[in-house]
C-alpha cells in the first residue's frame, strides 16, 4: 500500500519554517498529543489526504490534510509560477519524522480499523481500512495549533466551487509537528541543535487568533451564494 504514498511534486518548494478542524476547538499552542490513528483516502473527486486523530489531554482532535490533487499533483503554482508543495503533504512528513520516521514511505500503511462517520448510520462506527499507518498509533508528539477567524465557506451549485460567504467562523488548523524534544523536521534537515522554531511560535501565536477574515463584496451573509459568485472570492475547492 505504499504506492498510496508516492507523489509528484513537480520539484515544488517545500515550506520554511516561520511563524508568519476538530471538534473541539482549541486556544493557539503547542501541545503534546497522542495519535489515535492516521489513514488515508480519496474523495470522490479523486483527491488524496491523510486523516488524523489526536487525543490531546483527553480530548479528539481530528483533521484531514489533503495530500494530492485528482491527477496525483502534490503541489499548487504561486503568481511566480513557482511549484509550492500542498502543506498538508508537509504536516505529514513532519509527523512522520516527530514519530520517529525516517519518512513518509516508511510508515508502511496497511489494513486496519479505523473509526470513521457513517453519514447513513449518522454516527462514528467501526470498519475495516485498506490504508492505515497502523505504525501511529500511540505515539506521542508535539504539535502546534492555530486558531483562526475566516470567512464560511458554502458550495455554489452553478459553478461547483466553493464561495466566501460574508459570516465568519473560527476554526483550527495544525500548523506544525516536531518530536517531543520540539525539533521540527526541517530543523533535523538543516541541523539545527538545540531547537528555536517551536518556542518562536509559541511567542509569537499562543493564545492569539489568525484573523483571515475579509468582507466579500456583493456576498451573502449566509446561506447560498448568489449564482456568479456574487463577487466573492471563489476556491475551486475547500482547500483553495
């Protein structure tokens, strides 16, 4: 199952490190987390991610990072016409090195149990996976959450993509791993001892909130959106 993990990245840069959803919603910090289980999937559009589950002091956090696009592309291109890599392929190398991992391919997916949502049953069940990084489970990491103010978002039928709707919400978003001594992985890749990335971050976002909200011009408050967009900033998808 190791094909699941094998990307093209089109050469795409990978992020720096600068300090520049699940249920519960967490304050901005770093905080140590067990993992409950990481598998991986597709959407039926096509797209790749990798679903992981946190328990953090006792409590779910769950996220879904997408990973590739449905032609199998693991990166986005900047107004410079450069290749950046998709973040959520970054966050999942990172957990990979801060449990232990030499990287991604290593983790070995196979077939396990997960706990995913049954939307006919309408609860959490219990089912057979054919992708899981069974090796996660229970390891302990360090992991930095953001709270941040946006803009909803709601699918528009006519044009199929995702418009900004003027009504905002507050939802986390991880945005970093190290191992439980705070070294991230690109801090392993560039050596850099002792580590500085993790307590710069907290320095500069624990506690705090990222506002990306921004008022959408001839957008609904709520609701659906109008059928050209109504002027809002349109996303191909939620991940645009």
């Amino acid at each position: 199952m190791t094909d699941f993990l094998n990307f093209n990245t089109g050469g795409a840069k990978q992020e720096t490190e600068s300090v520049g959803g699940g249920r519960t919603l967490f304050d901005s910090g770093i905080y140590p987390a067990k993992i409950k289980q990481v598998y991986f999937d597709a959407y039926e559009g096509g797209s790749r991610f990798a679903s992981v589950t946190l328990d953090i002091g006792g409590k779910d956090y769950e996220e879904r990072l997408l990973l590739a696009n449905a032609a199998g592309q693991s990166f986005w291109t900047n107004d410079k016409n450069e290749a950046q890599q998709y973040s959520g392929l970054t966050r999942l190398e990172e957990l990979a090195f801060a449990a232990g991992f030499p990287n991604i391919q290593a983790l070995a997916p196979t077939t396990g149990t997960i706990r995913a949502w049954d939307k006919d049953a309408k609860a959490f069940v219990l089912r057979s996976h054919a992708t899981v990084a069974t090796s996660l489970q229970g390891k302990e990491v360090l992991v930095a959450i953001l709270k941040i103010n946006q803009n909803k978002q709601k699918k528009n039928e006519v044009t199929k993509k995702y418009d900004k709707l003027n009504e905002a919400e507050e939802i986390n978003q991880i945005d970093k791993f190290a191992n439980l001594q705070g070294q991230t992985h690109l801090e392993a890749v560039k050596n850099v001892n002792p580590p500085q990335f993790m307590a710069a971050w907290k320095e500069k976002w624990s506690g705090k909130v990222n506002d990306k909200y921004k008022t959408q011009k001839g957008a609904p408050s709520s609701g659906t959106p109008t059928a050209a967009g109504g002027g809002a900033a349109a996303a191909d998808n939620l991940f645009g």
